[in-house]
C-alpha cells in the first residue's frame, strides 16, 4: 500500500509526463529505462556469482531493503535462533 501511494505521486511529479510531444516523450523514457538496465548490470554479475538459488537471494534482498525503509534506516535486531 505504501508503494502505491508514492507510485502515484512520483508518476505526478515527474516532469517527462508534461512533455506535451509524444515522440519526445517516448524518447526520453525509452533512456530512462535504458540507463536503468545499465545501472542494474553489475548487480547481475553479483548475483550470478553470489547466489545458488537466484530467487531466494533477490526475495531476501528485497525484504531486507523493506524493512530498512519501514524503520527509517533503523530497523530492530532479528532474534538470535542459537540463543537459549
């Protein structure tokens, strides 16, 4: 839920969407889109590298990430499963 609010006001504020020419537009959201592949690459390589099971690491990736934003960076400890 959290996500769908500010999907909406970043689709709001983004200034590509008041480009009033279509080819235009769609020009500047295609390198948009380009750039943000090429940014992602190394972390492919990472990944390939990294993880057995490519689901679950990106899966535990991506929770460890929602919790760090829902704390605002200070999330609690996780309990320690050999503790008595």
């Amino acid at each position: 839920m959290r996500d769908s609010a500010g999907l909406v006001l970043d689709l709001y504020a983004d200034p590509v969407g008041y480009v009033d020419r279509v080819a235009v537009r769609n020009s500047l959201v295609g390198t948009r889109l380009i750039s943000d592949r090429a940014a992602l690459l190394p972390a492919d390589k990472v990944i390939e590298e990294a993880a057995l099971d490519k689901y679950s690491y990106i899966r535990d990736a991506y929770l460890q990430m929602r919790q760090y934003k829902v704390y605002d960076g200070n999330p609690p400890r996780s309990p320690d499963p050999d503790a008595p």
